[in-house]
C-alpha cells in the first residue's frame, strides 16, 4: 500500500508542513470535520497540514479535482464525513493522492489553494462523524492483567481473555472532540465501610489511554467481515480518552459491565489519520512464546506478518496550580499500540462475527493501551496501583486520581527509519467540578 | 393526565376499533413509522385505530388540523419520529387530542380521512425512530434472581442489585422492527469440559421479554432529569425483545458485561404506545415489607403514588413444524410490568444522574420482566432452568432453548374496570438458520 504519498523526500508548499517533529507533514493528511472558531459557518472537512487546515469544502466548490478524487472531495464537503468514510478505500485513497499533489512543493495550485488555509488556532472542530454506535475494547493484556488484579485479586486475567477479543457497547451521544470540558460525574458509591450506597460526586475520576478506529465501509446485518478484509472496513485512526469514574465503576460493574462510570464523557481528537497514512508503520503481530493462537477466524498469514502497528501513546498531564505556576505539562506514561494483544482488524472481525453490522463512522475504541511496564500503564488506577501509590506532580502536587482543573492531553505518533514521522495532535480535555447531586 | 381521549363510552367510525378486546381501540392511538407494504413510498408516521393506519402525512397534506397539532401532525409526516418525539408531551397530547376527535364517531371529518386509512396488514413498519442510543435495562429482580443462580449459584442476587437501576449499552445498529427474521448468531463459545473454545452457531438461542421506551425530549450533557421530570421524557412505550445467545454470553460476559451474545439482534414493535394512552393504567409502586427504600433520588410519592404500570406481557411460540400441521401458537408465559424492581421514571433519572445527555428518540429496554412465579418467566433460561428441563410444546416437540424456524410473538395491554382495553401489537421474530461459520 505505500505509493509517493509516502515519499519522505516531498516537501509542501505550506512551510510549516516540513518541520522537523511535526505531527502533520505532507505524508500525513488526517481529515477532521471543522469551521472557523466561534463562527456560524457550517462544519466540513479539512485536512491538515502543517499548522493549517485546507479546507476541503472551498476546494470543492474551486472545481480543480477531477475523477474519483472529486467525487470523494464533494463528500468531505459534509457536515460530517461518514459518507465519505463510506466510500472506502479507493476514494480515500484517491483524494489523499490529489491533496498530495496540490500540496506538495512546486504545484500549479498553490496560489489557488493558499486563500483556503485556515488556521489550526483558528479553527474548532466537531467529531469527524455521526457516530451511530460506539464499542469499547479491552486489547491491552497488559492493562487488563493489571486492572484485574485490582478488581479481582485471585483471578486478575480471566479464562476468555486470551482467546476472546473483549468489548461492550459504549455511549455513542457523549463522545467528544478535543478541547470539550469534562464535568466531573455523580453516582452511586459505595464508600469502604459501608452497608449502602451513597449519591456522591465521584472522588475516584480517571482517565484511559486508547486509539479510536472510525468505520469506513459497513456489513450488513447478518454478515461477517472475515479477517482478510478486516482492514478494508477501517477508515483512520484517532485517540481516545474513556474518561471513567472508577468508585461508581466498582459498585455499578457487575453483571453487566460498565454503564454510568463510563457513558458520562468519552474524548477523541479531531484528527483521523487514515489507514493510508499508517501503512508504513505497520509490524508483525503474535503471541509470545507458548502463548495458544487465536482461534482460526483471527489468525492468518497477513496478521503475522503485519497486523500490528507501531503508534507511539503519551498521557499529559498539567493542574490548575501547574498552570498558574507556569510548570509545563507532565508526562505520565507513555506505551505503544504495537503491545496490543488484539490487532484492528482482529477486533472489527470479531465484532461482527455474529452478524452485527458495522455501519459508517462506527467508532471502537481499543481500550487502554498499557505497557508491560508499571511506567507505561495507560490510566491513573494502574498507574497509582489503585490509588494506594500517589504520584508526585512537577510543581509538587501528588495525585491518586484526578482533581477539578486538571487537564489531561493525549498524544500519539509513528516514527520510522526512512519515513516522515507523522502524529495524531491531541485529545485533550479538562475536568470541571460537579454539579453537587 | 386523564381526559375526554380516554373516555371509554367514545367510539370510532372506524368500526374495527370498537371490538370488544382489540388492540386499537380510539382511547389508544399508538404511533409507528410506515408505508404500504412493497412500494417504494417514503415511511411516514401512522397511527393505528382498529384494524388500519391513518396515514399522517397524508393527513399532514389534507391541513385540515390547527395549532400545536398540526405543528405536531408536521412533524409526523417524516420518515422517523424523532422530531415528533423531540416535542414535548405538549405536542403529543394535542395530536392526540385532535386525532381522537377527528377518529369520533360522528366527526365532521370522516368522509376526508376515510380514504387515508391503510389496512395493517397492507403496511410495513421501521423502527419509529432513528435510535441513537439503546440502553438495555435488568429492571425485574425476579429476572436477575433467576438468571443469577444460573450463572452464580452462590450469589445469584449481586449486593448493588436492590440499589442501582442496573443497565448497559446495546446495538443501536442492530434493531429491528417486528417481522424481520432473525439468523441464529455464531460466536465463540466453550462447550461444557472443553479446555478451549470454539466458533460455532450457537446452541442456546433464546428471548427476552421486555418493554421499550422511546425517549421523548432529551438534556443536555451535564444535566440531570429529577425524579419528579422523568416521566416528561418519556414518549411512549413499545414492545421489545432482547434475543440472546446464551452459551455466547457465558463465555464473554466477564468482565465488560454482554457484547456480541446480544448485538446481533434486538426486535421492537411497530407501534409506540404513548405515556398518554398509558395513564389510566398507573398503579402505586413501592418495596416490599423490609426491603430499603431506594435512594432519594430515585424515590418520592409521586412513584409511590402512581410509579409503576400494569402491563400484561406474554410470550407465544409456533414451531415451523407446528405451523405445517396447523397446530395454533402456544402461549409460554405471562407476567406484568407493575412487579418491575424500578419504574421507568427512574431508570431514567438514573442514567442521567451522571450527566449522561439522553436524546429524542434513544431506546430503553425495561430488561426481561419475570413474575414471581416460574410459569412467569420471560426467557426460556429461566423457563426450562438453563435448559435443563425441556418444555413439551402442543404438537409434542421439546424445546430447551429455539430452533430454526421457531417464531417468537411478544403481545402486550393494559386492562382496567371502567377504561378501554388497549394493546401494544405484537413484536414477532422468526428465527432463521445460522450462516457456517
């Protein structure tokens, strides 16, 4: 799948697409949903690169595209771009080969182009699509192995995790973009002690580091996506923060899993970088030695051989004191998709092998995303060991679990020898206090 | 809420609806989404009166309503009802109010609308409305009781049960309306002494027995729905069926709770009842003897007072071998909403005590609604003690869990001294042959 978008010799027109460490060069081209900040314009799509976006609703209406490259471009004039998540493959890639070369140095339009950059500062954003279902994962053994052994001391790693690829439904209604403030939940608690439960503000707020996978293509309903093809349903990645209020998760969790410790707020970043973008950092995937395979149905050659993708995953974190004290933000952790036991394509097979149907702008979230290291643990319940270890902050601060006004950033990357290095930008979100219950 | 359109003595012109035990009756009204079967006209909402539709978008077109009802019948008149449902118990009350008049026997109206009526059995439905999100509750302590001690013969009643409206996320993507089949799901199970599992059809195809609720006006995300307002979100109530692959679900359901043993399918009825059509059937809610009240956002004399609804539900079977012989469908149990553990109203307000944003249109199931008694049980789990006793069905057949072929029928009224008898239709199913894995 690598052709000359990939090229790590092309440079753009637009300057600051060529820097060094930047998230968006010309090899990137994540689309996102957008308008002018604090405007009453109409969202549509853009695409970034560099410190700018091209607006593809005024490239549109130019007219200077022409073939399936047009076609996919007048669906990136939306609101939302399930519809151009729908088109699949050959019209995304179409598109990403044309803005490659309309953005690339030297081309012909770039004095036509130049008056549709807008500003990154200057912009603010939506969902990229109308998600019409949301479903949350739980890929990382490492994560799962040690939030297990919190909840469950005897049996952390249960007998389906190594065979089945582990999900519930999420809530598709509040997932946010970027920059969306996170009211701090109320719930049902049951404080250590107690005989009853008590409404309370939740005292045990966290966050979780995951990658979205947006839907492009959809399956109907009753048929299956074998894993071969997996990866032709897949539009682009994202990041994900599944913000979860830990007490109410613990009391409310059994038997049917994770409702309101969840479904209060779930954060992505505007940007979606597609599976075209991602090709080069694609790795071999498997089990460690002495591991069983998967069953059949996730399992083949292609898998082995590449089912895996090298994304490198970093919590931020700064506090309101930080902020004021001007201590700059904070890495907590940091760890690789590449670890996941489960591949995209291995959970989006798995997903509808019953029958579900898949359906454009569905968004799966990977689950949190931990290392084999205690340091690369993906959310602050492991990172804490439960809140039983506080942290200490920069500025002096410790923290078992997250405060009003602190700001959690979440940022990931690919870097490889002989590619550009492209990022994702940021899923970023800060807590507001309660609404007292 | 009780006025001149629950009056039992009215009658319709439209003869059917004054049988002595039907299910549209002029004092119901429900509301679907529909269009004359196997054309290819636009759905549109009907409401259902005897044994027809009146059409409402043509109705919508005749304007021959005024005010808030026809700002309401406008509404009616797109393919899902979302819109309608957005508007507010104002809205509804005052199209069903003009509807009712305009249905009278005796209307100045009959000879207009009389050519707008569309036989029910020459209509097809969609789901009423475009779900956003389904939430599935577990709302019947009698269900949670039973189906515990299969899974967890040690502790079948969870210790947060009695205290939290336990729910999770289900398939917004995968509802369907009343009538289309439903193909057995494949999935990984672990047949009983395996040491690993397989993928195979599964071989514990059951139903669940619930009701539906169509959310009305949604909040904002952030906000709560008090208690007190609960009910002015509620649009109205259907039926739903909840199928459930329960060899599936056993093998998966830790620690995240159901996924794919529940998302391959989820049957409603065409038709919603509204809370309007619903009031006379009101009854007191409240705890048994020496069970603690529920928190105090989840109680107040108004649901003490009138919280729960008498709603007589059963489930009915035919075989495809009974079908062939002629053998007439048998009823398999029967149970009513009023011995619900939680009321609708807070099942809503709880899933919003978090600030979770609900929004016109969103699903909730009540979750399986078991009585007491095991010949009330809502599942064949329960039923047939996790298939450890078999049924014995009228031609002779056994049954532990579905077959191919098998048709599912929930049917669901309300019946009250001195009120109209009115009926929620019926959500059907036919199961049909897994697809090999």
């Amino acid at each position: 799948m690598l052709d000359a978008t990939h090229d790590p010799a092309l440079t753009s027109w637009v300057e600051s697409a060529n820097a060094a460490a930047g998230d968006f060069p010309l090899q990137n081209l994540p689309f996102a949903a957008f308008r002018r900040a604090g405007s009453a314009e109409s969202f549509r799509g853009g695409v970034a690169i560099g410190d700018v976006v091209l607006d593809l609703g005024a490239l549109h209406a130019l007219g200077v595209l022409q073939g399936l490259a047009a076609q996919a471009l007048a669906l990136c004039a939306q609101p939302v771009l399930n519809a151009f998540m729908a088109a699949g493959h050959e019209a995304s890639a179409a598109l990403r080969a044309a803005l490659s070369g309309a953005l690339r140095s030297g081309s012909p339009l770039t004095g036509r182009l130049r008056p549709l950059l807008v500003p990154q500062h200057a912009a603010e954003y939506r969902v990229a699509a109308r998600v019409g279902d949301f479903t949350d994962f739980y890929a990382s053994i490492h994560h799962a192995t040690a939030v297990g052994r919190l909840f469950r001391p005897d049996s952390p790693l249960l007998p389906n995790y190594k065979w089945v690829p582990i999900a519930y439904h999420g809530r598709a209604s509040s997932v946010l973009v970027s920059g969306q403030p996170v009211t701090r939940p109320c719930g049902q608690v049951l404080p250590p002690g107690a005989t009853q439960p008590e409404l309370a503000a939740s005292r045990r707020l966290d966050y979780e580091l995951e990658l979205g996978v947006f839907v492009g293509r959809g399956n109907p309903l009753g048929s299956r996506v074998p894993l071969a093809e997996a990866d032709g349903h897949v539009f682009g990645l994202c990041l994900l923060n599944d913000w979860s209020a830990r007490d109410v998760q613990a009391w409310e969790y059994q038997p049917l899993g994770p409702f309101l410790a969840k479904n209060f707020a779930t954060t992505v970043s505007p940007w979606v970088v597609t599976r075209e973008a991602l090709a080069p950092f694609r790795v071999p995937w498997g089990r460690p030695a002495g591991e069983p395979p998967p069953l059949a149905y996730l399992d083949d050659a292609a898998q082995r051989r590449a089912g895996a993708i090298d994304i490198q995953l970093e919590v931020w974190l700064d506090s309101a004191r930080m902020r004021a004290a001007g201590v700059p933000p904070q890495r907590l952790s940091h760890s690789s998709f590449r670890d996941s036991w489960w591949t995209v394509a291995q959970m989006l097979t798995h997903h509808t092998v019953n029958g579900c149907n898949l359906e454009p702008g569905d968004l799966l979230g990977s689950g949190t995303q931990s290392g084999a290291q205690p340091a690369e643990a993906g959310s602050l319940l492991e990172l804490t060991a439960g809140g039983r270890q506080p942290l200490t902050l920069a500025g002096g601060e410790t923290r078992t679990f997250l405060e009003d006004g602190d700001r959690v950033v979440l940022r990931g990357w690919c870097e490889r020898a002989g590619y550009a290095r492209i990022g994702f930008g940021e899923a970023a979100g800060t807590v507001l206090a309660a609404t007292p219950p």
